[in-house]
C-alpha cells in the first residue's frame, strides 16, 4: 500500500518549547505525513496557545490527564489515515524515520506494527527491540551499546517512545491498554498484537534521538509494577499462568527485595492496592484478550527472555545464577505447553 496515509499523534504534557524540535523533524520527513495531532495532555499548564495553528496540526485540549495510552487514545480517534506513528514530545525523528517504518507495513499485510531504534543525545543506543522475560518484565534493548545498522526483523516488543501501527488493526486491539496510565503499553500491545497472529517488526534504521532519563521518581515504580503484572494476568492462557506461578511468586519475593534496597517498598504496596481496584477491568480485559487470541503461548515463550543478566535491576554473579534457573524454568513451560 505505497499511497497509505500516516498520522502522527503527540501527546504533550507541559512546556511546549520541547515540542518544536519533535514538530520541526516531523515536517521534514522523506514520507509526508498527512497530519499531525498534539493532544494537550496536562490541563493545569496547557500548551494550546503556545503552538501555531498550522494547516497540518492539530491540537486538542484533553480535559484530564489521562496518560500516555489515554492522550494517544484520544488522538488516534481523530486521526484519518491508514497508519498510526505514536512518538515521544522529546523524541527528535530522522528525515527517513517514517519511510523506513511505513515501508515494513506497506510490504505485508500481517505486519501490525513497526518500531524505531531510539537513540540517546550521544549517539548511543537507548532502545529498539526491547526484551520482554516471561514474568512480564521488559528493558530497553541494547541501552548504552553502540547504533544498530542491521535490517529489520521480526521482534515480540518494540519501544512506544516511537512507533508506526497500521490503524486497523489498532482498532482491533483497542488500542493501547489505558487503565496502566504509564509505562508497559507498548510491550502489551506488541504482545496482544503477536497473540492475534499478526507481526511486529523491529526497524533499526529508523531512528529517533530522545532526551531520555530514566529515574523519573518513585511513583514509576508503582506503574511499572502494577502494569507488568496486569499484563501478565490478562495475556497468559490459563494453563500458563498455572504452571508460571512458582517464578512468579519467586519474582515478586526478589523485587520486594529490590523495592527495599532502594526506597520504593511504598510504591510496591500500592501496586497490588492498584490491582485490587482494577479486578472488574481486569476480567474484562483478559476475557476480551483470551477470546481474540489465535497463538497459543508456547509460540511466545519462545521468544520471550529467560535469563535476566542483561536487566537492570540486576548483575553479577546473583544475575548470572538466577538468569540459568529462570531460563530453565522457561523452557519447562515450553515442554509443559507444548
């Protein structure tokens, strides 16, 4: 489909300065986008006024906050195209960015979604074709380690700070899961997405240069904790959660752990609070997701991470010796499902 049309959907939260350099890349890509949406996602100090009411951009004043899945949301249910780009308001695109990710969708149909390599200011790698364990812990792919130059391949997740899904199909999915607010949207929609059988693929290539920084606070601690284990409990046959409970259980022992060592034990506890509240979406998204699925887990399982060595939370020689237990255990669930 080589006349198929891209939206690019921005979801911004505070100064608009920052938005220049993102809205400037955007405009000068080698693949015109068709037009460009910023939803304002932060009501107290809106954005609005400050942006220029160009022809190819359009702003919408969310009235609440409602996180990256519920701003990007938003914003793809005013979009016209045939592809979606979600892309970071501090995410600068290559001018070959939305050519290099459109064509992966142009060339097959059961391609869903395609991913950038996101870059740090220093030309490093910050993310790409994330890992994803199969305690539904994810990291950023090869962080800190030189660019990628390879061609594109299949992958199980992708970053959201950057990345192209054809619109139809994101529809299908309902879109990025919004109860989880922050964080873990993009490894669950890669996840639902491969469930439904179709592809997601990684693009090094397309690159983006994103002001990243990880420790943004506690409180992500709190998101990243409750959304992985939202995602794992929704996406899991039933037989697989069964058989994971073991290393899940062990996983949660172990961040505990984590969560005392470095000052987030409140953060923690507030992660199963939030799940308690969220029991009756929780039903209702694991139902939606278990009836749409068309790949059984084992299909995953191989793809997904067993060892943890190149995780952050961990290193040395504990990451070394739990890595070789949690891989064998992985591979006891592929026996077990198989």
């Amino acid at each position: 489909m080589p006349s198929a049309t891209i939206t690019a959907v921005v979801v911004a939260h505070g100064s608009a300065e920052g938005l220049g350099p993102t809205l400037d890349a955007l405009r000068h890509q080698t693949r015109a986008l068709r037009e460009i949406i910023v939803v304002d996602n932060h009501p107290q100090q809106p954005v609005v006024a400050m942006l220029s009411t160009a022809e190819d951009l359009a702003v919408i004043a969310n009235p609440a906050n409602t996180g990256y899945g519920g701003g990007n949301a938003l914003g793809a249910s005013r979009a016209r195209s045939d592809y979606l780009l979600f892309i970071n308001p501090d995410a600068q695109a290559a001018p070959e960015l939305c050519a290099q990710l459109a064509h992966e969708l142009d060339q097959d149909d059961a391609v869903a979604i395609c991913g950038a390599q996101i870059l740090l200011p220093d030309g490093r790698c910050n993310a790409g074709e994330n890992p994803l364990h199969f305690t539904g812990l994810s990291w950023s792919g090869r962080f800190g380690e030189l660019a990628e130059h390879g061609q594109a391949r299949d992958a199980l997740a992708v970053s959201g700070a950057c990345l192209m899904v054809r619109a139809a199909a994101f529809r299908e999915l309902g879109g990025f899961t919004i109860p989880y607010f922050l964080y873990c949207e993009d490894t669950d929609l890669c996840w639902r997405a491969r469930l439904r059988g179709w592809r997601v693929r990684f693009v090094p290539r397309a690159t983006v240069v994103h002001q990243y920084e990880f420790n943004r606070g506690r409180a992500k601690w709190r998101h990243l904790e409750r959304n992985r284990l939202l995602m794992v409990l929704a996406n899991y046959e039933s037989p697989t959660l069964v058989r994971a409970l073991p290393a899940l259980l062990f996983t949660e022992v172990g961040l505990w752990a984590v969560a005392c060592r470095d000052g987030w034990v409140a953060e923690k506890r507030h992660s199963y609070t939030d799940i308690f509240r969220l029991r009756s979406w929780l039903r209702r998204q694991r139902a939606e997701v278990q009836r749409q699925r068309e790949v059984r887990d084992q299909v995953l399982l191989r793809e997904m991470a067993g060892r943890l060595d190149s995780s952050p939370l961990m290193s040395g020689f504990a990451a070394r010796l739990l890595s070789g237990l949690y891989d064998r255990y992985r591979s006891y669930l592929l026996r077990a499902s198989a």
